[in-house]
C-alpha cells in the first residue's frame, strides 16, 4: 500500500516521532555528560554515545519532513541505527573490553545507549529501528507514476 502523503507523522507515526524525540534527546543529553565528564574513562563507547544521539536526532528529522530524499534518509537513519544496536549490543555482552566498558551493566556510568540492546532504556533501542521501519513501509511513497 503506497501512499502520497505529505508527512509521515500522522497516526501512529505521531507516536513513533515522540519516542524517537526523546531518545535522541535522552542520547544526547547523555553523551554530551560523558564526554564532558570522563571522556578518558571509555572514549569509544562515549563516541558511540555521541553517534547514537546524531542518528537518533536525523530520524527524528528525517520521520518529520516530507518528500523522497528524506523518506530515504529515515530508512538509511532507521536501518543504520537497527546494525548499530546489534553489533554494538552483542559486543557490549560478549566483550565490553573492546568498547572501553568496564562491564555489561547497561545502567553503568560507562554504558551507552546501545550496550546491552539498550537494556539501559528498556530495550526501546532494540524495538524502535523494527517499528520505525514496518512504518516506513506502510507509508512509502507511491511511485511517480501513481502521483500524477
């Protein structure tokens, strides 16, 4: 089912917009404390930290405004964010040395938002990439030819 809308932010999609907001505010409030703080301590994973803000804020954006290229941003954002949670959160539990993480605790002072699948967050970072993507999906753009 294509759609021609002109945002994607209807709906459901109200809902997912309002939880993408947080997290990226909730990521960036975080990493910006940890880079300031103790940034020595763990610098791999505060940059992490640092991304996962950045990614969260663009598909925040990307879920926001209208047209192709950002429908495509969203997906890159989405699906980038979904790998992120998976390589960073099995590293995190098979070997959190190679993050700079003292432990997998995902509430330590040197988690990030993506340690543990998001553990720290109630496995929101894990959940979110899949909804996030079954809406884009449900609301791809219908196909210039359809438009017209």
């Amino acid at each position: 089912m294509a759609v021609n809308s002109s945002s994607r932010a209807v709906g459901v999609g109200r809902v997912l917009v309002l939880v993408y907001g947080i997290l990226a505010l909730a990521a960036t409030g975080r990493s910006v404390f940890q880079i300031i703080d103790r940034f020595s301590e763990a610098p791999l994973a505060f940059s992490l930290s640092a991304l996962s803000a950045v990614v969260y804020v663009v598909a925040t954006v990307a879920l926001v405004l209208p047209g192709p290229v950002w429908y495509r941003v969203a997906w890159f954002t989405i699906g980038f964010e979904l790998l992120g949670v998976l390589v960073i959160g099995t590293l995190s539990v098979v070997n959190p040395a190679a993050l700079g993480l003292a432990s997998v605790n995902p509430f330590g002072r040197d988690s990030t938002v993506w340690s543990a699948y998001g553990l720290g967050y109630l496995l929101v970072p894990l959940v979110l990439p899949i909804l996030g993507m079954l809406w884009l999906y449900r609301r791809r753009p219908a196909p210039a030819a359809e438009a017209s």
